[in-house]
C-alpha cells in the first residue's frame, strides 16, 4: 500500500530538522529555492524528492504533485508567503491535512481561517511539529539531552505489550515513569497493568526506546487473529462459481490455518471444490456440518458446537441478504450472528482481487475500528485506501453534524499518520445513503460497522434509517461486517 506522502515547504531551522526527524516509513517531499538548503535536504535519506522553486505558484505545486499529498508542513518563516501558499493549496488542491507557521496574532487567524493548523514561531519547533505528524509517540522538549531519550507513547488496543503487568515486561535499559489513564496520573508499579489508550512516558537509551515505541503503539497481529484462528464458511448449493474463487482469494491473503465449513444438503460438488482450495492453502479443514437450517442458525449452531475462536465467517452475500424478510428483519438476524461470533463477517460479491478498498464514514461512533481494520488489511496487501465522507448540507444540518464531519476528517488524518499509510478522504454530497451507493461501484471491497442495538422496527427504520445499514444491504460489491464494539469487550 503506498505510503502517507508528506510535503515539507521551506527548510529552513524548522523544516530541515524536521524532514530530520520524520520516519523513513514516510514518502518526503522538499521544496524550497535555496540550492544550499536542497543539497542538505537531498542526503537525509533515500527516495526523498527534492523540488527548486518557488511555492506560491500553483503552477510549481501541481507539477510537484501536491494533490496526492497527506500533509502538507508550510514551514517558511515569512508569513505573507506562508499565507499565500496556504491560499494556493486550499483553492485549488484537495489536500487533508495543512500544516503551517504563523508569526503574528492576525496571521494566524488568518491560516486558521483557511483550516489550517498553526504553529506560532515563538512557540515552534521540529518536535512540535513531529509530535503533531507522529501522534502516537511524542518527543520531550526542553528536558534532559534531546537525543529522544524521553518519550511519551499512546497503548495501541493490540499492541504487543497491551494488558500485561510491568512486572512481566522486565525492562532492560529502558523503565516506565509516569501513566495517564483517563485523565488521572498513575504511578507506575509491577502490578499496575498497561491497557489500551494509556498514555505512558518511558525512558532510556534512544535507540532501545524507538522498538519499546513502535511494541506500545502499534499492532502485532495480522487481522483478524485479534478475534480467532478459525475461517467459518457457508456453502450454499446455489453459490456462484465467483464465491469459491473469491473464498481462494481470501485464504491467499489472510492468515487463517484452520476451517469449519457449514452448508446444507446438496452441495456435494461445491463442498469437493472447497476442499481443494483449503488444501492448496494448507488450511486445516477441521469440521464440516450438513444441515438444512436457516444460515444463520446454522452458523450459530456450528460455532457454539465447535468451540474453535471464529477469525471470519464468510458468506455468499446472495445467500444472507435475501429478501423474503424484509430489511429490517433481516438486520436483526445478522446482529444477532455477529453478537454470539464476535468476529467479522464477510459477505462475497465476487468483486475480487480488492485493489480499492472504501470505508463510509458516517457514525462517528463506528467509523474509527472500522477505518483501522480497513488500515490492517491495506497494509498487508497492494490497494488503495478511500473514507467516504458526506458533506452535511447547509440547509438541513445543525452544528452538531458540521461538529462530527470535522472529527471524521480529523480521525482519517490521524489514523492514516497513524498506521503510515496514505488514506484518501473522498468528500461526498446529497443523501448519504445514495451518495455512496452511487460510489462503491468504483470500488472492490466495503469495509463498515453497524450499531449493537438489536430492537429495529419497520416504521423506525424508515423514519431514522441507519445509514450502514442500508449500505450495506444494497451495496453492489463485496463487503467485510466489523462487529459492533459492546461485542468486543
């Protein structure tokens, strides 16, 4: 997946030290005009791209493929041409995220009016503005030598030192000094145990802490071994031909090792074929269960019975999103299911190999596990990565939907910072539902949430609709069910 493409303009004291400091995981761009400034820009690490000429001129930006940008750092130290680059960017390129230096109080009032985030020059500095770009790890300005041998790092849910007792970490050349918890401070002892979202300051020799770092701050399991070691699979006798090649598709990319295949009566041939594509992947076929219930029952049955930690379920999407029942009843079944497998449950399009990949971004409660599984499964395969975000309307919407749009964009910059990787954020308008069903044409796989609540009427499902929901029942295109969060307790 392509990495998160950071633009720095002007190194000068701020920005060089900064194009420094930034991880390699980072593709870098520099653009200044002076040659000297470009030279020392140009021996900092390979694969950086180095830009003469001036930053105003929207002629230069739009060659340097600044619309492709993640971030973008305006770190000159004449305000007048920050705001003008600012100006440039903002009218005429979609980029997520600005960042720049403001010097007087009207300046950055007026940066800011641009949605742009500033940094006062008497205030800023390259770790400043690492601290923003690397939110997980923060350095430490102003104590001790400088050389990162203070660090402030947040606890990623799978992180591998997550909820464990410091007593078993057995620190070497590093020690834990202070924990914030939900806005308390906390003494670190052995039997205090670190949990996910703690903000913790370590300490110790720099190059020991940068992989004591990267251990507490980001993911070490390949999804989605976080949930079980066990593919559950539903082979109906009607699944179409594109269902087993999809299933083949899958188990090339995912790291499960073991099977449950559940399918009812009739589906001899199918199951034969199956059973090819488990062998060739070296996937253990651990049961197999005949039985002409309802899917669902089936699959409830099969995984109470079998006791094997379901990693996904896969369905034909045909055989679970039929319309007998109706949508709302149809809800209810499938939340009840991901209820007792607290795992994801996919449902196949045969829309495969995904090479696009989109996220809705559309409850704000939902949207962030949804993006970071989306980020899991990104980074171990070749694709791009959309959120789709709908606009609100200015007519109809108030301030507390202007309110969630702005933190839905700010959780996509930030967990695409996050994980290095490149998240576009793709700005939609009109009825959120027909919005983007009208887009995921373009794409190869659906990756959503849907609420835990199970009591979903007719009448108020028409009334208040949830929007992923009803994307995911008429999606045309395959699509991963995350389960709700009150499951993954």
């Amino acid at each position: 997946m392509q990495k998160t493409s950071f633009f720095i303009i002007g190194l000068g004291n701020v920005g060089l030290p900064l194009a420094r400091m930034l991880s390699s995981d980072f593709q870098l761009v520099c653009i200044d005009n002076q040659p000297e400034a470009l030279a020392q820009a140009s021996q900092l690490r390979n694969g950086t791209r180095i830009i003469s000429g001036d930053a105003t001129s929207r002629l230069l930006l739009e060659e340097a493929g600044i619309a492709e940008a993640d971030t973008v750092v305006i770190s000159t130290t004449t305000e007048k041409i920050n705001l003008e680059i600012a100006r440039v960017i903002r009218t005429h390129f979609d980029v997520p995220r600005v960042l720049a230096i403001g010097i007087t109080q009207r300046g950055i009032e007026e940066l800011e009016a641009l949605d742009v985030e500033v940094e006062s020059i008497f205030a800023v500095s390259a770790n400043g503005l690492r601290n923003r770009l690397e939110h997980r790890t923060k350095t430490v300005q102003g104590i001790g030598v400088g050389k990162n041998e203070i660090l402030e790092v947040e606890i990623h849910p799978q992180a591998r030192l997550a909820n464990k007792p410091l007593a078993t970490l057995r620190p070497k050349n590093w020690h834990i000094g202070i924990i914030y918890r939900d806005g308390n401070i906390i003494v670190p002892r052995g039997t205090t145990v670190l949990k996910p979202r703690d903000r913790v300051v370590i300490l110790g020799q720099p190059q020991v802490l940068s992989t004591i770092a990267e251990r507490l701050s980001f993911r070490f399991r390949d999804f989605p071994l976080e949930y079980g070691d066990t593919t559950y699979i539903y082979l109906s006798g009607d699944a179409p031909p594109e269902f087993l090649a999809e299933i083949d598709h899958l188990l090339q990319r995912l790291p499960l090792r073991q099977a449950v295949v559940v399918r009812p009566p009739g589906s001899d041939v199918q199951a034969e074929q199956l059973d090819k594509i488990l062998a060739s992947h070296q996937v253990e076929g651990l049961q197999e269960t005949v039985t002409a219930d309802l899917p669902e029952r089936a699959m409830q049955s099969a995984v109470a019975e079998h006791g094997h930690d379901p990693g996904m379920i896969i369905f034909p999407r045909s055989t679970l999103l039929r319309g007998l029942w109706g949508k709302h009843r149809h809800q209810r079944r499938i939340k009840q299911l991901l209820r007792q497998v607290n795992c994801p449950l996919m449902l196949c399009s045969g829309t495969f190999p995904y090479q696009r990949l989109a996220v809705p971004a559309t409850e704000l409660k939902d949207f962030p596990l949804a993006l970071e599984k989306a980020l899991e499964i990104a980074s171990d395969i070749d694709c791009s990565l959309d959120a789709l975000l709908v606009r609100p309307s200015a007519y109809i919407s108030g301030e507390a939907e202007s309110n969630d749009y702005r933190d839905l964009k700010k959780i996509t910059s930030d967990l695409a910072h996050a994980y290095r990787t490149s998240v576009r954020s793709r700005e939609l308008t009109g009825n959120p539902i027909r919005s983007i069903l009208a887009e995921l044409p373009n794409y190869n796989l659906l990756i959503t949430r849907t609420s835990a609540e199970l009591q979903v009427g007719m009448l108020r499902s028409f009334m208040h609709p949830e929007v992923s929901w009803h994307v995911l029942w008429d999606t045309p295109i395959s699509a991963l069910l995350i389960p709700p969060r009150e499951a993954t307790l």
